[in-house]
C-alpha cells in the first residue's frame, strides 16, 4: 500500500521575499562583526599623504601654553601624575653699562656721539696712556667727563681708574667702577696720609659723595664712606651680606640704587636681605632702585613707613 503523498504548504510570493531580507540582514551582521574583530586584532596604522605639515598653533597666540600630550589608558594607569610647581622667575638679562648706570648716573642716558672735548681727550689718551704727565695737564671737570663717559662706553681696568683718579681715589667727588675688569680693593677708601713736605701747599681733598659699582664683587671688609649721597651696588655677582648695616655706615644717602642683582629676584631672598635694612634710619632718602628684583607693595609700605615724603621705587 503506498504511503499519502506529502502535502508542502504553498509559500506566498510576499513571505518568500521577507525571508530573504531577514537571511542578508543576519549574513551582514555576520560579516560586520568578523571584520571588526579583524580589525581589533590588528595593530595597523593607515598612512596617509595629505596630512597637513604646519603646526596646528601656527596662527595662534605664541605665548599661550600648549596642550599637553594626551595619555593613553596604559600610560594614565601607571605613569605618576607630578604636580605642576610654579617655574622660578628667569634671571635678569645682561644689561648695557649705560643701563646699569643711568639710574645713579643720568648721563649715562647721553647720545653715543661724545663732545669735541672728549674726542680729543680719547686722542690724547690713545698717544700717551693715562699717565701722570698727561693727566696733570687735563683740568678735573674734563677728567670727571672723561670718567663718566668711559664707565658707560669703555670700562676702564684698576691701573687706568688709579692713574685718573689720582692720591684722592676718585674725580670731584665721584668714583665709578665697572667690571669685570676692574674691582674695589680693600683699601679703597682709606683716609689719606698727611704729607711730610709741610712746606708744600695742597687744595683739601673733596669729599667722596657718589660711588657706583657694576657687575663686580663687593668684599663685607670694605667700609664704604660715610660721606656718600649716592650709592649704586648693581648687578653685583656675589650677595651683598652688609645691605642692614648701610643705613649706619651711609646715613646721608639720598639716592640708592640695587637694580638687576640676581640675589634678589626670588621672593624670599629679596624678603630676607631688604627685610632686615631699618629703612626710617635713612632720613634723607628720596630714590631707591630695584629694577628686575623682586619688590612688593608691602615692602614698600616698609620703605616709607614714618616719612613726610615717601621715596621714590623705579622698579
């Protein structure tokens, strides 16, 4: 007896057409995720030609920070996070000795063409040196030009300051010393020996009253005079450990000038050494220099502290 024939359910042609969008959406997901796998496996990197060559911050500002690199999720786990300390301030520049000098010494500030006076004195000089027969023929006002311009334009070395300064150790009362090639010796300002020959008359020696020293040392056995009335220590190599004693050892002081020293750029180096100067000591104080140092505002309520007239800061 044979068996019934199989009955197969007519498909419709609209189920026939489903099923297949349903089989392509299943092979397409199939295929997209074995392509990503693909792709996750592999440590490839695409190169690419047209990448641009200029940096991205090239029309930005120049001063602003750059971003910082960005970390992978490696490198954020087990890279130390430092904390980001403040950068200390940069030393002042090297300044021009017409710079350094034009606080105490407004001259310095001088066209660069000298006088008549001095071209002929550098003419006279370049023939013969600085000797005592030449320079006893050049009248003081002259030398005191001469050792002003040559401070700002050609330092002069501690033979040359010696032969223009003569016994008294400086010119009309002013004394300039400009380093490094020149230096204040130890007995600089020693009061001078009376002469023996009493027959000899001599003028009375002027009185020191303004005394700069740039870009050299500055030994704490040297007393500077306590006829100053102008006192320029800049850009001194070496901290200056007797600043609390000039008040004492200057008491006429009127014009001070501690400009572009590299020991009092930081604050708590400038706090320690201004700190301990009794400024009301100094009664006669009208200017006080501390160009590319650290000055705050409190520190100048300090300065002026107990005055009629407060001093000038040129900072």
């Amino acid at each position: 007896m044979s068996a019934p024939p199989r009955l197969i359910p007519r498909e419709t042609p609209g189920a026939t057409r489903g099923a297949r969008i349903v089989d392509k959406i299943h092979t397409l997901r199939g295929e997209y995720f074995r392509h990503t796998t693909r792709n996750e496996r592999r440590t490839f990197q695409a190169k690419t030609y047209n990448s641009p060559t200029l940096p991205k911050n090239l029309l930005a500002d120049s001063e602003s920070p750059e971003p910082p690199p960005s970390l992978s999720p490696r490198e954020a786990l087990f890279v130390s996070k430092r904390p980001n300390r403040p950068k200390p301030d940069p030393p002042p520049e090297p300044q021009t000795p017409a710079e350094l000098l034009s606080l105490i010494l407004p001259s310095a500030n001088e066209p660069n063409v000298p006088r008549l006076s001095l071209v002929c004195l550098q003419i006279l000089i370049k023939s013969y040196s600085l000797s005592d027969d030449v320079l006893s023929f050049i009248p003081t006002h002259l030398r005191l030009d001469l050792l002003r311009w040559a401070a700002t334009h050609h330092p002069l070395t501690n033979s040359e300051l010696d032969a223009l300064c003569g016994r008294h150790g400086h010119v009309a009362g002013e004394l300039i010393i400009v380093g490094p090639n020149a230096s204040v010796r130890e007995d600089q300002f020693e009061p001078l020996q009376p002469s023996e020959e009493w027959e000899e008359e001599e003028d009375p020696a002027p009185l020191i009253h303004t005394f700069i020293l740039a870009s050299s040392h500055l030994s704490p056995s040297i007393h500077l005079p306590a006829t100053l009335t102008r006192l320029g220590l800049v850009n001194i190599l070496t901290p200056v450990n007797v600043l609390n004693r000039l008040p004492t050892t200057c008491p006429l002081l009127e014009h001070l000038d501690l400009s572009f020293n590299v020991w009092l750029v930081a604050e708590k180096e400038a706090r320690e050494r201004l700190g301990k100067i009794p400024w009301s000591r100094w009664h006669h104080l009208q200017q006080l220099g501390v160009r590319k140092c650290y000055f705050a505002p409190d520190m100048i309520e300090q300065v002026n502290r107990g005055r009629w007239d407060d001093v000038t800061i040129v900072n």
